[in-house]
C-alpha cells in the first residue's frame, strides 16, 4: 500500500491551515518555490498542472495567473506557464517523537 503525501498550507496573513493530498501539494509547493517566475509543465514536469491549477483556485480560492507562452522546436506550439498571486505558507510536517516505554 502506498502512503499518501499529504502537505499542510495556509493562506497569509492569518489563513487556516489546510490539507492537501498527493500532486495537489506538490503543485503548490511548487509554485511556492518558483515565486514571481512561475512554474510551467515543461520545467516542472506533472501529468495534470490545468487540473491542480483549478483545483487550488476553485477549493481554496488561491489566485494563480495562467500566461500562454509560445514555444519552438519541432512540435511548437503554447504552453502555460502558472504564477501564483496568493501568499501562502507550506507549513513543515511535526517531527516524530518517540517515548519510551
């Protein structure tokens, strides 16, 4: 069985924390860390960023601008480049802490 990854976030200033579950988190640290760059599926490879992206704007209301950027090469094209406008905080796991017996 597989462990769930599961990251804890809040909205600044003064946000609840919140949970998110396996790539949902993933998407939001991500963006966390690329900051005013943003992130695209391109450097950041994910099988669903458009399903993340509306995810975390239609569930917890995270505002993420989507930026359509050409790209070349032999299957040119567009891609989106997603650039989160909301502070947030990933808040780090607890430690574990073992007691003796």
């Amino acid at each position: 069985m597989t462990k769930r990854i599961i990251t804890t976030a809040r909205v600044l200033p003064d946000g609840k924390p919140f949970k998110l579950i396996g790539r949902y988190g993933w998407a939001l640290k991500n963006l966390v860390a690329a900051g005013k760059r943003g992130c695209t599926p391109i450097d950041h490879p994910g099988p669903r960023w458009s399903a993340y992206v509306h995810r975390l704007r239609k569930d917890y209301g995270i505002v993420i601008e989507t930026i359509n950027e050409a790209h070349d090469g032999p299957y040119y094209g567009s891609h989106a480049r997603y650039v989160l406008h909301t502070e947030v905080e990933i808040i780090p796991d607890a430690p574990v802490v073992q007691v003796a017996a």
